[in-house]
C-alpha cells in the first residue's frame, strides 16, 4: 500500500473501538480508505504490538540464556515473560508446557515428527477431519508414507459440520493419533472440540488441536478441552509473523525427543554424546525469534485487556449485518452455513471467478482473500475451484461490510454489461 499524508475518512456505519490503535487505517490508497477482509491470513497489528516490538529492539535486545550482562538478562526476562503470557492465554497449568515455535505449521510438524513418527507402524492409522487447512494435512501424509500408516478422513456436511458420528466411528484400536481444527479457516466452522477429544480419548487416541483461526475469536482453555497439543499463530492474533506457540501436556513434552539439534536445547554436549535440556528448551533449537515473541505477548495483553465478552459481542455483531447485506445478492452462495461460525464470509458469485472478484474489490481498496485458502479438500467437497473470502478483525466495522456488499453489486453489474 502506498501511504498518504491524507487522513482516511472514518468507513460509514458502526464503528470500532478499537480502529484508532491500527496505523494502517490511517492512510488511504488513492484517496480510498482500507477496507481489510483477510484477517484469516493475517490480522493487522496495533501500535501497542508495535511499539513493544520496536521498544525491545531499540533499547532491551540481546540473546537470551547465555549472557550475565543487563541486556541479556532483560531480553531473558522479556522472552519468559512472553511463554507466561501464552500460558495464561491458553490456560495451560505450566510455563514449561508452551513451545515457541515459527507457527501452527512448525507446531503440527513438530508433534508429527516427535511425537507421533516414534508411535506408528504399518497398517496404524490417522485421523483427521474434511475442514483442514493443508498445514493439518501434509504433514500426516508424509508421516503416513514413511511409516506405512494410513490417513483416515471425517466427512463433513453441506453446512460444512463435521459429521461426529462418522468422527466417532472412525476411532478404533488402530487409531494412533488424531488432529483437527478449532476453527475452519475456508468456512469459519467452529468444531466441538471438546466433544470430538473426549471421543479420541475414550479410544486411548492423543489429540491436536490446530488453533490458528480460533484465538482471535474466542478464549481457549486447553484443560478443558482437555487436548494433548494446541498450536497457533501469532501474527492471527494481532501480533508479529514468524512467531507461534505449541502448548503440550509436559510428560508428552517430557517424553518427546528434540525435533530439531543445536544450540540452546542442549544440556552437554560432547563427541561421545549429548544430553538434552528439559521442556520447553530441548525443543527451541538455535537463537529463538525474541522480538517476535515480545510482540506475541504484547499481543495477548492487549487482546485480555480488550476482553473477550466485547470481542464477542462486536463480533457476533458484524457477523449478523454480514449474513444480512450478502444475502441481498442476487447470485451469491454462502459456502459454509454451520450454526457454529465465527465472521467469515466464503462465498461464489454466479458467472465470476473468485479471482476476478478480489481483483475488482482491490481497486476500491477492499482486501479479500480469492483462492483456494489452503484448503482445497474443502474446495472440492463443495464443487468449487475457488471461493473469495471474506474475515473479519475487531477493528472492522458495519460499513466495511457495506462497502464489501456495494462492491459485490458492482462487480455484477460490470461482468453482467
């Protein structure tokens, strides 16, 4: 985006409260406001993230663990302040169960490769669900590949709900490990998480739970859910990229091998041999991403000082006016209806191509997601190559999804001339 000494002019409608601490809304492109639907990618950043971030970087940085000095000693501190505040955000029961890692991605990989490689044998199985992004598939098809094990999939139905009974049914003493999402990031369906771990674990079947989509939407309480690993990303959370957690029950932690060697995970080392640090360390090989995890804190403060009863609120709030001015369109669907949502809008126009859509919103500075979104299982048990989505953040407003439905009616009019 091109930044503009011209302030933008507030988007009409209801707004938020919380608009004014994006930078990013305070510039325009070519005299057009930003209009931002793809917090499902990636969510903007407050200044308070910012700030902290570059507050850290300026005046507070140096490596961690290793010096005795002031600075080393602050960044320590900064860092396990970080794995505190993820801790408290996930209700885990000690800081020596949250994992940074680069994102959801390297989290479902570590599990798959720690925890999951060392347990299967040919003719054992995985289950997954139909609703998973593909970072919460490729990495058990390759497992499954090296190991001889097989990949069993959930069904979901045309409100994009995973079917529980045939979730259910598909546990069995060959099930050796299960992961599904919190949330759908192609359809927003929130899935019974709970339910669907207390069905694994009645099977003896160790769960993961992929978070990335549901942190920004509601609180998570990973005792409650009662799952054995929960992995997400920081920057779905208003906080930096590049920066993430995994929260895992410690005796997994504990009993798990490094997934990866090098500096800082270790507690000797020598040619004969090495002895590994206990958990958290032994899995966060090398110089961590420090000022990221500083931002990821800075991040879940702002979120919990917000609070999660206004999040919801604004949100459900949003959701509602978004069903109401998209279903005034004549020739949308809605891909995705479950009862259970959070505001996401994935959706087709008759007669236009998801792609030709995000290209013609993006002239009026209206940011949406056209694609498959790494999801194209979901794609295609829907019958549709693409979708354009649109996802929504606690800084958008009623009028964002006005200018979204205004631009909608004139992309149908352009492609109908």
């Amino acid at each position: 985006m091109k930044e503009s000494l011209e302030t933008a002019a507030p988007v009409s409608g209801t707004t938020s409260p919380w608009r004014g601490d994006f930078p990013v809304f305070a510039v325009t492109e070519n005299g057009k406001p930003l209009v931002y639907l793809d917090s499902a990618a990636s969510a903007q950043k407050p200044h308070q993230v910012l700030d902290a971030v570059r507050h850290f970087e300026a005046f507070e940085y140096a490596n961690i663990h290793r010096g005795v000095y002031k600075l080393s000693e602050t960044a320590t501190a900064r860092y396990g302040g970080a794995r505190a505040a993820v801790r408290r955000f996930l209700n885990a029961s000690d800081d020596r169960e949250i994992v940074f890692v680069r994102g959801t991605t390297e989290a479902v990989n570590l599990v798959a490769r720690s925890f999951a490689r060392p347990r299967l044998a040919p003719g054992d199985e995985i289950l997954i669900t139909h609703l998973e992004h593909h970072s919460n598939i490729v990495p058990w098809q390759l497992l499954c590949a090296e190991t001889g094990a097989e990949l069993k999939v959930a069904p979901i139905d045309d409100r994009g709900v995973v079917d529980l009974e045939a979730f259910a049914g598909l546990l069995g003493p060959r099930t050796k490990f299960a992961a599904f999402a919190h949330v759908s990031n192609a359809l927003g369906t929130v899935n019974p998480v709970r339910e669907m771990t207390r069905l694994a674990h009645a099977q003896g079947v160790p769960v993961l739970v992929d978070g990335a989509q549901a942190v920004a939407h509601m609180p998570v309480d990973v005792q409650e859910i009662g799952c054995d690993f929960y992995a997400f990303s920081g920057h779905k959370l208003y906080g930096p990229s590049g920066i993430g957690a995994l929260y895992g029950k410690l005796e997994h932690f504990e009993a798990m091998p490094p997934y990866q060697g090098g500096g800082d995970m270790i507690r000797s080392v020598s040619f004969s041999g090495t002895t590994f640090a206990p958990a958290p360390q032994k899995f966060e090989a090398g110089t961590p991403n420090i000022g990221g995890a500083v931002g990821l804190g800075a991040a879940i403060e702002y979120v919990e000082a917000i609070g999660w009863e206004a999040i919801e609120s604004h949100q459900r709030a949003l959701q509602e006016h978004g069903e109401q001015v998209l279903a005034s369109i004549t020739g949308l669907r809605l891909i995705g209806t479950a009862p259970e949502r959070v505001s996401l809008f994935s959706y087709v126009l008759e007669g236009v191509h998801p792609h030709d859509i995000g290209t013609f919103l993006a002239a009026d500075n209206i940011a949406v997601r056209s694609g498959h979104h790494c999801a194209q299982p979901v794609m295609e048990r829907f019958g549709v190559p693409a979708t354009t989505r649109a996802s929504l953040g606690i800084y958008n407003t009623r009028g964002d999804l006005d200018a979204l439905a205004a631009g909608l009616q004139r992309v149908k009019e352009f492609f109908a001339a």
